[in-house]
C-alpha cells in the first residue's frame, strides 16, 4: 500500500468513529487528499427521514466546496462497516462509494482535471482495493458534458 493510500485510509477510519448511522448501523468514513497534502474527512449521516440522509463521500466534498477547495481533490479514502456494540464500525472487507458519491466525486474530479485515485479500504485490516474513478464510473456525466471546466 503506498502512503497516501495508508494515510487516507488511516483517515478515514478515524472520521467513520464520529458516524451517526443509528439506522442502518453501518459507519462510513472518507478522506480527501488536498493539493497541498491536507486531508479533508466525512463521516455519514443518516436522518429519520431516510432519503435526507449524507454519504461519507458527500460530507468530505461539500466540506471541501465550503472552503472553495473542489477543484484540488486528488485522491479519496474510504471504509466503512457494520458497527459494533460500542459504534466502531467492524469488517474486513473493502467498501467502495455508492453510485450516487461516484458522481458526487467525480464533480470534484473534472473540476480539478483529475482522474481521482479510490482507495477502498476495509474498517479494519489491510485489505486494500485501489481504483481510479474512471474505473468506477465510466462515461461519467459532469462539469465538461455543460462546457464547465476542464475537457475530458
């Protein structure tokens, strides 16, 4: 595993700690890495109204937006998994983002003209599945199919 994917990881696993999943009880945490080295995190957060609830992924873009840091996305971490009695997500398996943060980073990822690297990694262990969002979205729609910001 090379560095950043270990530090986004490590990152990620940290920000699952402070999910609030009382519904499904499955934490998810994610990690961006900045330009600059800084990393960016997420937690999910899910509502009573099940439809409001904030994927992980989408938590760490929209911080990243609020400090108008979007387009300097290059590379995410995530894990997630069924949370124990004491809320710690458990699990050895890698979780990659849903389809709906798919999108969501790929927005980032044309903005910033990146093919992001994924690191999918597991709530605990060393399993480790890298991909680049490519990979997991293909033919993407976003910011260049409207004239916006970097071509393809």
């Amino acid at each position: 595993m090379n560095d950043d994917a270990t530090r986004l990881i490590e990152a990620a696993r940290a920000a699952a700690h402070h999910a609030h999943a009382p519904y499904s009880r499955f934490a998810v945490g994610a990690a961006l890495l900045m330009k600059d080295g800084t990393l960016v995190t997420g937690a999910n957060v899910e509502n009573a109204s099940y439809g409001l609830s904030l994927c992980a992924e989408t938590v760490a873009i929209a911080t990243a937006s609020a400090q108008g840091r979007l387009a300097e996305v290059v590379a995410v971490g995530v894990i997630g998994g069924a949370m124990d009695a004491d809320g710690r997500p458990t699990g050895t398996g890698p979780v990659s983002p849903c389809g709906r943060c798919r999108q969501v980073l790929n927005e980032a990822a044309q903005m910033g003209g990146v093919d992001l690297p994924v690191h999918c990694g597991a709530a605990e262990g060393d399993a480790i599945a890298s991909y680049r969002l490519s990979e997991l979205l293909p033919h993407a729609f976003g910011p260049a199919d409207l004239g916006i910001g970097p071509a393809r």
